[in-house]
C-alpha cells in the first residue's frame, strides 16, 4: 500500500480508458499519454491496461506502506525515494515507510506512478479510470488527496 502524503490537483487513478460508453453519456476517461502509462506497465510485467497513478502537477510525494516495486514513466521529473536520486522508466523497489517524491519535470508534462499488479480499485463501466466530471471510477471518483491509501494488486495476490 501507498499513502499520499500530498498531491497537487488532479493526480488520479486512470487506465487505457472506458470505450463503448459515450452512447450513456460517459467519456472515455483514460491516461492522457496512455504510451508512457504501458510503458511502466511493461516494465512491471502488469497487463498493459492496468491502472495508475496520472501525476499532472507537482511536487507529488508518496509513503510506502509495505515492500512495493514500481516504475515512474512520462514526464522528465526528478524522483528521490528517500533522498536517493531514480532513474526514470526504470523499475525500482520501495521498502515500509520509505517516501517517494517526485519535483518539477524538465520535460514532458504528466509522470505516471505504475505499480506492480497495477491500482486496486473497482472498475466501473470496464475501466478503472477516473472520471472527474462524473465523480466515479479510480480513488473514490476524485483525485487523489492527503491521507488517501491506495492498494497495489501485486499485495492482494500476496506477492
């Protein structure tokens, strides 16, 4: 599990997107660079539409609350995990209470945080993503907050 220690606006749950539901009303939603989000996806070994953590605005921080491996793709930020310098689009690995930060981007404009198995949350219309205007979908259907705990698949499954 990741706790949120603080994000900006808008850093939400999304995925490749829910299709087949603009007929209801509803948007597609999704990753907005859904090629960086399969990207962390792949290297993770998760399916390449599992959900994560879309980071448009910075400083964005995060506290692992057990053993967690991840990848950080997107935009060219700076990411410490405990103070030590990441190398993006590389898979890392977060051990308990340790605390992830990630600062302005040099480049590009919005960082995913892809975690091993992807983020537990209920799909809802075939998709995990975030829908904001309709408040459904992702973390409780609004962006991420303070204090908001999010579970990786990867510790359901128990691995």
């Amino acid at each position: 599990m990741i706790e949120v220690i603080s994000a900006t606006a808008l850093a939400t749950i999304q995925d490749l997107g829910r299709h087949g539901s603009l007929g209801y009303g509803v948007g597609t939603s999704g990753a907005m660079d859904t090629l960086s989000l399969q990207l962390g996806n792949l290297l993770l070994g998760n399916d390449e539409d599992a959900a994560g953590i879309e980071i448009p605005l910075f400083p964005f921080e995060v506290r692992f609350v057990e053993d967690c491996t991840f990848a950080i793709t997107g935009a060219a930020c700076s990411a410490r995990l405990d103070g030590e310098r990441l190398p993006g689009k590389w898979v890392a690995q977060a051990r308990k209470n340790q605390v992830l930060k990630l600062s302005y981007p040099t480049t590009g404009s919005r960082a995913y945080l892809c975690l091993a198995g992807g983020v537990d949350v209920p799909q809802v219309l075939g998709s995990r993503s975030t829908q904001l205007r309709g408040a459904f979908g992702g973390w409780q259907g609004r962006a991420l907050q303070q204090g908001g705990v999010i579970t990786p698949v990867s510790q359901l499954l128990g691995s």
